[in-house]
C-alpha cells in the first residue's frame, strides 16, 4: 500500500515539529516545512533541495479545513517530489 506523504515524512524519524499547525522534517535530504500562519487559512510552504536549494517557498491558500497532511501533500506536489517510495 503506498503512504500518503504525511506518513513519508513521519516514516523517516527526521521530523523537529508534528503537531496541528506545523510540521517540520526531512525526506530523503529535503527540508520540508508547512506553517498555518494566520487564520485565514494561508500555509507557508518550504521545500529545500539537498544541495540547499528552494524548491517550493511560498504561501499557499487553502480552505480552513486544511491540515498539516494537506499541506505536506502539497510542498510534495509542488516540489515534485512524488516518486516513488523506496
């Protein structure tokens, strides 16, 4: 069964922050980092490269039924980083 990348992230034991409103980790050498910053449902989004390079930096709007696990799915998406899992 393939993970959604929520679980990716968590898998790999690198994760500095899980909790409601931010979730901050390694996969496979990229920094991924999803913060709510306001109510208003606006996601911060970052995704490094290895090499220290910005692969997705940016706010993405969402509904306020967004979650970590959506945001995550989404600096997966916009980094292209869906692949595969092994």
């Amino acid at each position: 069964m393939k993970r959604t990348p929520i679980q990716r992230l968590r898998a790999t034991g690198k994760l500095t922050v899980d909790d409601f409103c931010e979730v901050c980790g390694y996969w496979r050498g990229h920094l991924i980092w999803v913060k709510l910053e306001d109510t208003d449902g606006l996601w911060y989004i970052r995704v490094n490269h290895p090499d220290g390079g910005y692969l997705y930096d940016g706010y993405w709007r969402t509904y306020r039924d967004r979650t970590t696990a959506d945001a995550v799915a989404e600096a997966f998406r916009g980094a292209e980083l869906g692949g595969s899992e092994s």
